[in-house]
C-alpha cells in the first residue's frame, strides 16, 4: 500500500512539473515574443540622420534634450510640423521640462536665412532644419528627435484600446461632440479632438494642451497590464507612424537610468502676442520671456 502511494505521489509530482515546464515555456515564449516585436517595431522607427550628436554617458545620468515633432503629412506634401514639443531630461533632478512652442511661432530659419514660422523648417529641411533651428531659438543642443505622424493619434489610440482625458472646454468638430468633464475617445475622435484650435479661446495653446492629453493616456494605457493582450498592434502602429534617431540600446539606457525623472514633468509656457506681418499671421515671442526660457533649459542641462 505505502509503495503504492509512493508510485501515486511521484506520479503527481511528474504531472505538476510538466505543467509548471509548459506554463513557463508559455510564458517564455510570450516574453519573446513581446521582445521581439518591440525590437522589429524599434528597428523600423529607428531613423539616423545625418547631424552632429552630443556624447551622452547615460549611465552617469548626463541631462539630454529631444525635440518632438507632430508632422501633417497631405498627399503631394512634404507636410509641416503643427506640433513642436521640446524636452530636457535631467535625472539627477528627477525632472522634466517641456515646452510646447507654438507653431506660428516667428523665428530665424536655420540654412535658409530668412525668418518664417518656425513650423516651416520642416516643410524647407525635414527634421534636420528643424532641429537646428530650434536649437538656435532656445540656444541649447537638441540631441534627439521623436517624429509623429499626426494621423498616428488614431492607429495608436485604437491600437491601445482608447484614451481618457479630462475636457476642459466643451466643443464639436464636424460630427464629435466633445463634452466638458473626463471623456474616453477612440482613435478618430482623438484625432478631431487634438487637431481643433480655432474655436478654442487659447489658440494654439490649447491645441497643445490637448495633445499633451492625448500623449499621456496613450503612454498611461500602453503601461496597463491590460495593454499587453494587444502588445502586437501597439508596436505595429508605433512602427508606422513614430521615427527617431534614438537606437534600441539608447532606449534600453535612457529607461534604466532616467526613468523616475518621468515622474515629474514641469509643463513650461512661453509668452508672447499674435500679429500681422506683410499679411501672414506670426506669434511674436516676448524678448524678455523668451531669455527667461533659454535660461531655464540651460540651468536644467546645466551648461
């Protein structure tokens, strides 16, 4: 009998550990396969340009700069850059600060040598002239960038399963009806919801606001549990619609030793007035809050 039971037990035993072997050859594989889509998904946005980069230690948590750019992209168009977000990451403060700087914005465009909105450097230069002439209007290195298909809000708000955001003000936009209070949007609402700017009484800004909304829910679900069911179209989207100069190992270094820094984002303004020049509407940057920002990015670079 006690043989027996013996027999019976390492008989349960052998059972219980193949499935233990499976769950985790299971579990294995999906690891894997999460990796693996995001290092395909990486390698298709990974775009190098052809610019001068700073060398960043990232492993001694050095202060970097990226310029992020929502780009409108019309069929027979180079497309022009209606968002234009710039970043300074410092660790050691465990702060970020940003600064959405409004596309009519008037400024120097950098290898043309005229002045124009500051949204044109991408339609004259592509990412390029675009960092270069921000980097002469906030006189700080830029050392990467994040492009954005704007018509990526849909594949990617979709592809997470929607966004929440809280409407400060209450519009409609063709057939959306945006309500004031939290509102949850799918892929094409967000897209109307971040693109409306002329019945909003903050212009640009609030347009700006809306998008950083956006952003925010879709890095909030993309970090839920419940996102990773849909790892797969998540990446496939990011591939499509997202391109930077930032490798894959860059990536891996900058959410090893920066990431509580995330924690704390300092949402800057710039102040200025619109105004008519030769009949195109520019913004025209206060001289004295426009050096009040370039020392406030460099004091956080701490250059």
């Amino acid at each position: 009998m006690r043989a027996e039971k013996k027999k019976k037990k390492r008989k349960w035993l052998r059972v219980t550990g193949i499935i233990f072997l499976l769950l985790f050859i299971g579990i294995g594989a999906y690891i894997f396969s999460i990796y693996n889509s995001l290092t395909n998904a990486v390698e298709t946005m990974h775009k190098p340009i052809d610019r001068e980069k700073r060398d960043i230690t990232f492993k001694k948590k050095e202060p970097f700069t990226v310029l992020m750019l929502g780009v409108d992209e019309r069929a027979g168009d180079k497309g022009r850059s209606d968002t234009v977000i710039v970043m300074t990451v410092n660790p050691k403060q465990d702060s970020v600060k940003m600064l959405s700087i409004p596309r009519d914005t008037r400024t120097e465009i950098v290898g043309r040598g005229t002045e124009d909105k500051i949204n044109h450097a991408y339609a004259f230069g592509g990412v390029e002239m675009s960092m270069d002439t921000v980097e002469k209007f906030l006189d700080i290195p830029i050392d990467y960038y994040v492009q954005m298909n704007m018509e990526g809000f849909q594949d990617i708000v979709d592809a997470v399963g929607g966004v929440k955001v809280n409407n400060q003000l209450a519009f409609t936009v063709g057939k959306f009806n945006f309500p004031q209070g939290e509102i949850e949007l799918d892929g094409r609402e967000a897209l109307a919801y971040v693109r409306m700017r002329k019945n909003d009484p903050q212009g640009d800004f609030g347009r700006q606001t809306r998008q950083r909304q956006i952003i925010q829910g879709i890095v909030n679900k993309g970090a839920s549990v419940g996102s990773l069911t849909k790892f797969d179209n998540i990446f496939d989207a990011l591939g499509k619609n997202v391109s930077t100069n930032m490798t894959f190992d860059e990536m891996k270094e900058i959410q090893s030793n920066y990431r509580s820094a995330a924690g704390n984002i300092e949402q800057m303004k710039i102040e200025g007035s619109g105004t008519k020049i030769g009949g195109i509407y520019y913004w025209i940057i206060n001289p004295e809050d426009h050096q009040r920002i370039k020392s406030e990015f460099k004091n956080h670079l701490g250059i």
